[in-house]
C-alpha cells in the first residue's frame, strides 16, 4: 500500500530514481497509486520529504494533481510540522496563478493567525516571495498584513512576515514604514521588532529610511539615540545606519557619530554601547589621553 512509503525510505527512493529515469514507467499509473494517500504521507514525517519530491518529479500534469488533491487540506497542512513543507514546495513549483485556492483558504482561517503561526508564518513567507501582484487575491492579503505590520513585528513567527514583504514586496515599504514609524524608536530596542527596522533599513525606499533616521535622531527619553545604542537589540540598529547607501548617507553617519560622542560614563558602561561607538571610530572618555601618554612614555 502507498502508506508504506512513510515507514519505507528504500521504496520511497525506488519509486522518485524511476520516475527520474530518462525512459519512465507508466507515469499516470505511478502517480495514479499514489494519489489517494498523498494527504497522509504530506502530513508524516516519513512521507513529507518524499512528496516534496514527487512534485518535482511528477512532471507538469502529475504536479498539477498532487497540488488538486492536496488543496482542500491546505489548512491542516499548514499547521502540521511536516506538511507545512510540502505546502511550501507546492507554493514554489506551481504556477502563482493556481495558488488562489491556498490563498482563499488562509483568508477563511485568518490571516493574523496565520502570521502568527508557526508552521504559518513560513507560507506566508513564500505566498509573498512566489506570488505578484497580479494575483488580486495576494495584493488584498498583503494589504491586510500591511495593516498589522506593527503588530506582527513584535511578534515571535510574525516578524517574519514582515521583513518578508519588506524584502520581496518593496512597493509597500513606504506603507510598513509608515505604519511602524509613530512607536520606531520603541520597535528598534525590541527583541523581534529591531529585526524588523533592521531590515526596512535595507530594503525600503530612501525617503522612507530617511524618515526612519530621523525618528530614531529625534526620539528622546528612554528611547533616544544614546539610550538605543545601549541596548542589546537597539544597538544593531544603530550600527545599520552605517551600511545605509545613498544622497546624504554621510550627513546620517556623521549625525549619528556626532551624537554618540556626547555619551555619558554611564553609556560607557554598556558593551553593547561600546561597541556601536567602536564601529563609528569613538574612544571611551580619557582613552585618546591615555593612548598619548602611553606613546610618549619612555
């Protein structure tokens, strides 16, 4: 029975080397064999790589198979820790304009949920990375997320999501950014969230990293450029600006030093500060003088 492919990874490789070979079997009969168990083997963890292979072996019309029946289990695929992959390698192999029905479904179990899942975070991941705009059905999902960004990047799986619009879907960057902006210099010493402005610093627009510099320049209290850079998370943040690109990308990295160099003892003390300051060239306060009497010394 097609079940022992789970328990039986000698037949498993048997079955993918003949579908593989330059003269295949009787393909339809294969797959044909199969199918009916495919939702079972998804979901095992003995079976789940098996069928990730099977969808690219199949060929074109067996493909399109696998992905027919597997769809109505979109949901159970998802949550599962091994059918999500086979969910993930069917979103990577068909054609983006058959994806609608996973795209449907995630909308009926709910798109913050997903997000927040997971094994659901990592669909979403590829939904955004192999799907277009196009696809009407995915630019509504990915507006749905946008609304959320703020709240997703502060969260464990769904942080995730979010850098990946920010990477794969950079004309709704200016939007992210804009969502995040109002409490930015709070996400940028956040554990998930400073991944986050990390990232949107790579990827979004200059205008938008602009505004992004200048809320964290701005900020002040708790969350003021100093008392970021003390941080254990925000003080990557901070070293990112280095890496910015761009008209005006010195005048930011001079500001930043600029600032950085008023530093109290008390920033002094932190090892994540220290090392930010290192980055920019700072010595420690007395450490320039010290270094001078040392030289001079006989």
């Amino acid at each position: 029975a097609p079940r022992e492919l789970a328990e039986r990874p000698e037949l498993c490789a048997r079955v993918l080397e003949a579908l593989r070979s330059p003269a295949p079997p009787d393909r339809e009969a294969v797959l044909e064999w199969i199918l009916e168990d495919v939702p079972y083997l998804s979901m095992h963890p003995g079976g789940c790589r098996f069928v990730q292979e099977l969808l690219t072996v199949a060929g074109a019309a067996g493909r399109d198979q696998l992905a027919e029946i597997l769809g109505p289990y979109t949901v159970e695929l998802l949550e599962s820790p091994h059918g999500n992959y086979v969910l993930t390698k069917i979103i990577e192999v068909m054609p983006a304009a058959s994806l609608t029905p996973i795209i449907e479904a995630i909308q009926r179990y709910g798109y913050r949920a997903v997000a927040r899942h997971r094994f659901g975070c990592r669909v979403l991941e590829r939904l955004i990375e192999h799907c277009t705009e196009r696809e009407l059905e995915m630019s509504a999902l990915n507006d749905q997320l946008v609304e959320i960004a703020e709240e997703l990047c502060r969260h464990q799986y769904g942080n995730f999501v979010v850098k990946g619009l920010l990477e794969h879907a950079r004309h709704l960057g200016d939007a992210i950014v804009q969502r995040l902006l109002p409490t930015l210099p709070t996400l940028a010493t956040h554990r998930t969230a400073s991944h986050v402005v990390q990232c949107a610093l790579t990827y979004a627009s200059y205008d938008c990293v602009r505004e992004i510099v200048s809320a964290l320049f701005d900020a002040g209290g708790p969350y003021s450029l100093l008392e970021v850079a003390a941080s254990r998370y925000g003080s990557y943040v901070i070293e990112e600006i280095l890496s910015i690109r761009g008209p005006g990308s010195r005048e930011f990295v001079a500001e930043a030093g600029r600032r950085l160099a008023g530093a109290s003892a008390e920033h002094w003390e932190s090892d994540h500060f220290v090392r930010v300051a290192q980055r920019y060239g700072l010595l420690p306060p007395g450490a320039a003088a010290n270094a001078a009497e040392v030289a001079a010394a006989p």
